[in-house]
C-alpha cells in the first residue's frame, strides 16, 4: 500500500552536473583536475526531497518541468525512496533543465541558463493541485515561481498546513503566511545592501507571526518573531567537503521541525545540524543525512 505523504514541495527540481576538483578551486589559464563529478537531483527542492526522504519523511513534489535527459535520471533515482512525482509534468521535447556546479572544498561556482529560461516569459513549471497538498501536514515553497508559488502558498494557508519558505522578502505574502522564512546571506546582501543582520531581523519579524531565520554561511544565525528578542545561535562545526545542498537542507530540517512540533531553538540546532552533516560529505544525494548522524551531532553539542 502506497505511503501517504507528509510533506508537500513546491519549487526547483533539477538535474545537477557537479564537478568536485581535487586541487583547489578554478584560476584562469590554469589546469584543473576534477576529482569526482556526477549527474544526480538538484534544486532547492530536488535537494530537500533527497534530505527528506533520507530523514524517514514521505514527500510529493512539484515544479519545474523535467525533460528527457533529467525525467529518466529521476525516476530511477528516487524509484526506491519515499518521494512522489505524480504531480511533476515530463516534457517529450526538450532535455529538461539543469544547472553545472565546479566546487572545492567551502568554494562552489554554479552555472545554468536561468536568466535566459526567465526571460522567455513562458512558464516551464506546474502549477500547483489542492489535491496534491490536501492530506499533507507540511510544506515547503521555493518563491521563485511567481503565480505558482503565491497559488502553492495560498492552498496551503487555506488548508492550515505550515509552510517553509526561503529568501523572500519582509513585505511579501509568501514571508507574511509561512511558517518558517529563511533567509540566506546571499539573500540579505542583494535585497537589503548597507543594513546590518540585525536590522533586517528587525524588518523581518515585524512582517509575520511566523519564525525567521537568517544564515550567515559559517558565521552565526539569527531567528526570532514578532514582539519577541532576537536570539542567537553557532552553527556546528564541522569538516567541510563540499557546500552544495547545505541550505536546501536546512530548509528539509525546518520541514521535518513542522512535522515534530519542535520549538524554535529546536528548529534551528536540528536544521543547522543537517545542514552541518550535508557539507561533510560528496556527493549529497548519495550520502544524505539520517536522523542518526543529526541526532549525533544535536546530542554531542
């Protein structure tokens, strides 16, 4: 009998060409020798479907349409996991969307065509189905989709069921409604150039009666509500293979927090502990985390 699923995600699923060098990062004019490179799932949801499933969570998932180089990969590499791709709609004319990523150790340099698939106006992603998140308990939804995201966002709201979100705005609906917003430095950097982590925070909480979370890479992470401080918290150290996928899985482990009613420094210590797992090893979706390394990792803190 099929697994009903928990989780619902909405966003990038991709085929992911990484390519991890063996000494030190790209120098122009210089030869460099590729230690390890594979074809394997992608994206910010690709990524945390992987991490989900690895973690025990039953996962269906929509969004970017796959072609006919990236569908075969996937349905053979999630046929033995608990991911649905039911709702995903498989192109018969077009390779499908990937993306190129060149990494050494804390460095990574992704490449795609996104800017040109964007400008196109055409949508190339689903649109999302009621009854594809009905049943589900939580959620997770990139924004990068516009009137998709907004409709996944919108279904889940009506529903009741919580939803993570990544790198949207204090002034947006998809940060008003969710959950649990998380906020990358990259994030901070190009929307809010001159304020400081703390005066985002500050923008961010007055926006939502849900939790933010700013990542600052390796450097300390902030999280906090409305009308409530602001508290701090390290990330876990660890040594570091390859940073693809670390902050796709933290937003699987904000997911899998919903799912456990966790609390919100119990949300971030249990993200930030996958996401520490995810960047000690290469590549991620073969080796994703179980709940048995974060668990370690939370309890040797």
């Amino acid at each position: 009998m099929e697994r009903k699923a928990e989780a619902y995600l909405f966003g990038q699923v991709l085929g992911t060409h990484s390519f991890l060098l063996k000494d030190g990062f790209l120098r122009p004019d210089e030869y460099s020798e590729i230690a390890e490179q594979y074809f394997l799932p992608g994206g910010e949801t690709g990524t945390a479907a992987t991490v989900l499933s690895s973690l025990g969570v039953s996962v269906r998932m929509d969004g970017t349409w796959l072609g006919t180089e990236v569908a075969p990969m996937l349905r053979e590499f999630y046929a033995d996991k608990s991911v649905d791709l039911s709702p995903m709609h498989f192109m018969e004319d077009d390779r499908g969307v990937m993306d190129y990523v060149v990494i050494s150790g804390l460095v990574r340099s992704p490449m795609g065509r996104f800017q040109s698939l964007f400008s196109t106006g055409k949508r190339w992603w689903g649109i999302p189905k009621e009854e594809d998140i009905a049943g589900c308990r939580a959620a997770a939804v990139d924004p990068y989709f516009g009137e998709e995201s907004l409709l996944a966002a919108q279904i889940c709201t009506r529903l009741g069921i919580p939803y993570v979100t990544i790198d949207t705005t204090h002034d947006s609906v998809l940060h008003r409604n969710a959950a649990i917003n998380v906020i990358s430095h990259e994030c901070t950097d190009m929307r809010y150039p001159g304020k400081t982590p703390e005066e985002v925070m500050e923008l961010m909480k007055q926006g939502t009666d849900g939790l933010t979370i700013l990542t600052q890479g390796g450097g300390e992470m902030l999280y906090g509500r409305k009308g409530g401080e602001t508290h701090r918290m390290e990330p876990f150290r660890v040594e570091v293979r390859s940073t693809l996928g670390a902050g796709d899985t933290f937003k699987a482990g904000c997911v899998y927090a919903l799912l456990h009613g966790m609390t919100d420094e119990q949300t971030v210590r249990f993200a930030s502990a996958c996401s520490a797992a995810a960047i000690s090893r290469f590549p991620l979706p073969l080796n994703p985390p179980t709940l048995e390394e974060v668990n370690a990792l939370i309890s040797g803190s």
